[in-house]
C-alpha cells in the first residue's frame, strides 16, 4: 500500500505576505521589549497606562488612580513599580504625592515592533477595542 501526500485545501505555496518591523531585533533589544510586553500582558497595568497616558495633562497622581480600581493603595503601587521598572511609565514626586506620565519612546518602539514592515504609523484613527 503506498501513501500520496497531497496538499491541504486551506495551505499555501506562497510565503507569508507580513512581516514585522523592519530589522530582526538584536538579543538586547528583544530582552527590553520583552519585559515590557511582560508588564502589559497584565490588565491592572494596562488599564493603568491606559489612564495615565490619556489623562489631561499627559500625567496623573497616584491619588487619580486608587479609586479607579478595587485594590488596595499597596497593590496598586505595585503595579506602577512593575511598569516603571519595565520603562513604561516615568514617575515624580511632589510634595506627599507621585505623578507619573507615560513613556512616549518606549511606546513608540513597541508600537514600531509591532507595526508591520512598510506600514506607516497611522495617528489619526483612533482604535476601539471590544470583548
């Protein structure tokens, strides 16, 4: 008995049209982005940057944040010092209270990372996530 491979009706011969940003990270670059994909990949944290970087001024007080969520003052601090240590956030304090503001470059690269080659950003249509 002998078997014939044959081809699948929903493969392809032709290779994959998208491809990634423009150069293969280097194992530095995908070391930093990793972290910070790994600081999103929580919705705590990006909900919070979600607030943060869409807050007036393009800055908010942790005392903005803690009655947005049902956590505690200490959980949410936690998750800012994760998106602080990952570069996302940038934070100041002033007198009793931290302000932090979004991180434009570090944004700006993962966007870049993501973005496929040849496709220009897009910043003037707005994206509507739904569940």
């Amino acid at each position: 008995m002998s078997v014939t491979p044959t081809m699948s009706a929903t493969a392809t011969s032709e290779p994959c049209e998208t491809s990634l940003a423009g150069d293969p990270l280097s194992q530095d670059q995908a070391t930093e982005l990793a972290q910070a994909f790994k600081a999103l990949a929580d919705p705590v944290r990006l909900r919070l940057l979600s607030l943060i970087a869409s807050h007036a001024g393009g800055e908010a007080c942790v005392c903005d944040l803690t009655g947005t969520f049902d956590l505690t003052g200490p959980t949410i601090s936690h998750h800012l010092k994760v998106l602080r240590e990952a570069g996302l956030v940038t934070s100041e304090r002033r007198a009793t209270w931290v302000y932090y503001r979004a991180a434009p470059d570090v944004l700006a690269r993962l966007s870049a990372v993501l973005r496929p080659a040849g496709n220009p950003a897009d910043t003037s249509a707005e994206t509507e996530v739904t569940a």
